[in-house]
C-alpha cells in the first residue's frame, strides 16, 4: 500500500480556501482581471511572509468575491470534490461560511443550496461520498452565526466556529452551541490553532467531540488529560499549522498520537497551503515515524466521529477491514 492509495478521510477542508486554480484564472478573467495560473496561485497560496493565522486568512478573501454566484459555487464544490476522488478520498466533510458568499446578492440559502446541488452531482458522478460543515464566523455578528445555526438545521449539515481566534475569543461563542445542542446539531469547533488552552477548554465546555486542530493542547498537561478523558478527536492540518506558525518547531502529530489521542489528518486548504492530501501524507512519513498502518489506523478511528448516517460509518468501516496493508 503507498500514500496515494490508502483510501482516506478528510475532515477539516475549506470549501473557498481549496478553490481549482484553473476555475479562479477563468472567474478573475470573467471579473476583467488577466492573470496567468502562476500569478494566480501566488495570490491565492501563502508563502514565506505567512507568519500567523491572520495572515494566512487574507488568503480567502479573492477566493471569497469570485464565489458570490450559484454557477461558481456548485462548480467549485464539484470541481473539489472530483479532484479528491481522484486522491483516493472516499468521504469528505467539506465547510464553508454561507455568510461570505453574499457580495452579489446571493441569499445565505441559495449559496447552501447551490454548494448541495454540486456535491450531490460529484458524489454521483465520482466514489466519494460528503457531508458538509457550515462555518459561523468569529468576525460576523450574534444574528448572523444564529441564522447559519438555523440554516444547519434546515438542510441538515453540520456546523464549526472560524475566523481569527485570538482577536475574538472561544468562549464569547457559547450561544452558537447551546442553539446548536438545543436543535440535535454535530458540530466542530476551530480551537488551540493560534490560541491556546483557554480557547480549546472553551471548546470543551461547549461540548465538541472533535477539535479543528487542537493541537497546542501539547503546551498544557492538564487539557491533554481532558481530550484524552473525553475522547476528543483532533482534525490535524500539518502544513497548515507550520505556516500559521501555531507550532514552533517539531510538530507534535506522534506524540499525540502515541499518546492514544484520535486524529484525523488533513490539508485545510488545498489551494491556500498549496498541498493534497496525499503529499500531507508523505509529509508525515518523512518527517515522524509514523507508518502507512498508522495512518491507515487514523482514518478507521475517525469513522465514528463523522457526521453522517450509520449506514455510510459501517461502508467505511468495511472499506478499512479489507485493506491489506
Ligand atoms: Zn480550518
């Protein structure tokens, strides 16, 4: 078995920062801008001036203002979600923020509708199957995240808190979640990234099972116990965490996980880290002494935290049980 085989699970992945470099060439010549792929991954990608969270975020704000249309918007999530089948991907928790979508008019509903539409016409097309994540904004107001909460009941998807973590704190959010248990919703929350422990206990009080990174958990022995304790998974973006610089030096992906904790590995963005999941993958290998088995152990663990039926838990889980690794 190589990386580019196993098949994976992909749980922490940015709808607009994963946006097809060709598509955004297209949609910037359309909007009456002429750039060459090479510029445009240059806009769209971060690179050694990245040094933080805040900066890596002004990376989605082109991808954001191409998006603003039904068309793009369900050729986007088509477009992704066929390029990950093609990586071996075999189900994928997709997020986006509905209420960035909305420059040109388009309602909150019709850019989830439209995301719906191009997910189910790829995972017809392709063997994949998806789930979506709505992305209340740390930036956006106390009506706005309550309408997304109300828009995740309505079409029945799951639901994540993101944005610039250390400028708007975890525990202002706690409203999101009490509607979100209140209504029977899962969801994720973006903690310990580039915030530490205050922010991933936060998150915990809120009762998340699964933690879009978590990992500066490392820093503090006593929120370690608690993932461990309360069986957290951590949705780990390697990459991702080195050029936000929320781990300076080695990144503690082993540890954690020769440590007993569930993690789930992931690009974040494909298009804003510039990386797939299988070179996330060989990344790992190279640089820990984690196997193929492990990783492969990864993905079967991360099945019960999924937000999907039992029916597609128990398909994957027979896809796992049959590797011969
Ligand atoms: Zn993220």
């Amino acid at each position: 078995m190589t990386t580019e085989n196993i098949p994976k699970i992909i749980l922490h992945l940015h709808l607009d920062g994963s946006l097809d470099l060709d598509l955004a060439v297209k949609w910037l010549h359309e909007d009456g801008y002429n750039y060459t792929k090479e510029q445009v991954k240059k806009l769209l990608s971060v690179d050694k001036d990245c040094h933080n969270l805040n900066d890596y975020l002004t990376k989605f704000t082109i991808p954001c203002s191409l998006l603003t249309t039904k068309e793009r918007l369900e050729e986007a999530t088509y477009t992704l979600l066929k390029k990950l089948a093609s990586e071996n991907v075999v189900y994928a928790e997709i997020r986006f923020a509905p209420l960035k979508h909305q420059a040109k008019g388009l309602t909150k509903d019709d850019a989830i509708k439209t995301v719906i539409k191009g997910k189910e016409k790829a995972t017809k097309d392709y063997n994949i199957d998806c789930s979506l994540i709505l992305c209340c904004m740390r930036d956006s107001s106390k009506e706005d995240n309550l309408q997304v909460v109300s828009l995740a009941k309505k079409y029945q998807t799951a639901l994540d808190l993101a944005g610039a973590e250390n400028i708007y704190k975890t525990k202002d959010f706690k409203y999101i979640f009490d509607y979100a248990k209140k209504e029977n919703i899962p969801y994720t929350i973006h903690a310990g990234e580039a915030s530490g422990k205050d922010s991933i206990n936060s998150a915990l009080d809120f009762g998340t099972k699964r933690l879009g990174h978590g990992i500066r958990c490392i820093e503090d022995k006593e929120t370690l116990d608690r993932i461990k304790k309360e069986k957290v998974l951590l949705e780990i973006c390697l990459t991702s965490n080195y050029q936000t610089e929320a781990i300076k030096g080695k990144h503690p992906i082993e540890e954690l996980y020769n440590q007993g904790i569930n993690i789930s590995i992931n690009t974040d963005n494909d298009t804003v880290s510039n990386i797939n999941i299988t070179e996330e993958y060989n990344r790992i290998l190279k640089e820990t002494n984690l196997t193929i088995k492990d990783l492969v152990k990864c993905n079967y663990n991360s099945i019960d935290y999924l937000f999907t039926s039992n029916e597609i838990k128990d398909k994957l889980k027979s896809i796992y049980k049959n590797i011969n690794i």
